[in-house]
C-alpha cells in the first residue's frame, strides 16, 4: 500500500463530520469496495459502527493516486448504505 497524503480539506472533513480518524483509516488499508470515479479518481467504500450516531454508517473516502502516494482528497459518511452499496454483499 502506497502511503496516504491528506490534503487540508479531508482533515478538515474530519473534525466538520466527526468522523473518526482510526475508521477512516481503515477504510484506506481495506475497503469494502473500490469505485473507479474517471478519470483519475477512486472512491474506498467501508461500512462501520458509528459510536456517535449509534448506527451502521458509510464511510466514502475519494482518493488520487500518484505514482509515490494516495492522495486523500475528501471523505463524508452517509447513511444512505443501500444507494451505494447496491448490489454488494456482506
């Protein structure tokens, strides 16, 4: 795995979202699912337990990736798992 580089607006996004640096971590080691997003985007999909919220969430980080590093542009989660995770199975 290719080391990450955050750009100030994820890290941003993850204090304005309250979203868990070690959940979003892990979505980058191990996505549940990987979208190509052309032309040179990948969104890294992976559902977890949001202690906050007290419900299953989705957790979208969309990368670049460069020959030397993944460069982390954005992350959100979502509650709307069925709408992007259609068709996926646990």
């Amino acid at each position: 795995m290719k080391p990450a580089r955050w750009t100030s607006h994820a890290l941003q996004n993850l204090t304005d979202r309250d979203i868990n640096r070690e959940e979003a971590d892990r979505t980058l080691a191990s996505p549940e699912l990987v979208v190509l997003d052309p032309p040179a985007r990948r969104i890294l999909m992976r559902r977890y337990h949001d202690e906050a919220l007290r419900q299953e969430m989705l957790l979208r980080v969309i990368v670049e990736d460069t020959v030397d590093e993944t460069i982390v542009i954005t992350i959100y989660k979502t509650s709307q798992i069925k709408r992007y995770l259609r068709g996926v199975h646990r």
